[in-house]
C-alpha cells in the first residue's frame, strides 16, 4: 500500500519571467539615472589652438605669485588663508556672482595656493573660472 500519492503535480516556480522583469527594470534605472556633478566650479581649460581668446573687460583677475602670495584686482591680500582671499575677493566682487574669475598663477606656484584660490572662488558662488596659462615654447604666435 502506497501512502504518497504520485499522480499530484510537483510545483515548480517558473524563474525565467521573473528574470526578465528583474534584467528590465535593472536596465530601466541605469539608464535613467543622472549623476551628480561633485564640482561647483565650471572650469575654462585653455584651449591649444592658434588664436587666444579675448580677456572680457569686467572679469575678476586673481594673481598667485611664486611664494603663493595672492593677488586681487592688482591688490596684495594680507594673508595666504581661504578666508583672508575670500573677503578681498567679496570686497572688489560684491554680490556679482555671474563675474567671470581669471586665474592667474605662477607656474612654480605651489599647488595649494591654486587649490585655495579656486575653493574661495568656488565657495563665494562664482560659476566662470578660467586659468591662463602662456603658449608653449613649440607654438607660433598669432
């Protein structure tokens, strides 16, 4: 006498729909998906072409020497900190956040001077960087 009984059905789950509507929906958010920009500072790179751009009239220019001294429209910034940089800067800037910013550093500037001038920049809400830098031995000038 047999006590199972063999005629019942075994269940099965069919995983192969279940797999596709995972696969599609996976693809749905990578695809959908916006990554976020880390940087606030839209940075102009210079560009190496033949003709450099014209400076606009009313653009902020920031000047780093050598010993990583700042410069604001031509005025020597009394100290070499993020805060002392970003009262000069807010003192000739005001609230014209839309101003573009050149940077101009020294090519023997040392790195964190660069980096604190652009985090000032970036901190006052400024949206127009640009860095100059001169042509390249190699290349004719215009």
């Amino acid at each position: 006498m047999r006590i199972g009984n063999d005629n019942a059905d075994d269940f099965e789950i069919n995983v192969v729909s279940l797999i596709d509507v995972l696969l599609t929906l996976l693809m749905f958010f990578v695809l959908t998906t916006t990554f976020v920009q880390q940087g606030h500072l839209k940075v102009s790179l210079p560009q190496a072409g033949d003709k450099p751009s014209a400076p606009v009239a009313d653009t902020l220019v920031i000047v780093i020497d050598r010993q990583g001294h700042f410069f604001v429209a031509n005025n020597r910034v009394l100290g070499d900190d993020e805060s002392t940089l970003s009262r000069a800067i807010r003192a000739v800037a005001g609230s014209d956040h839309e101003r573009p910013v050149l940077l101009r550093a020294d090519a023997m500037t040392p790195h964190q001077a660069v980096v604190t001038a652009m985090e000032a920049v970036g901190r006052l809400g400024f949206t127009h960087l640009s860095i100059a830098t001169a042509p390249a031995a190699g290349s004719p000038s215009p």
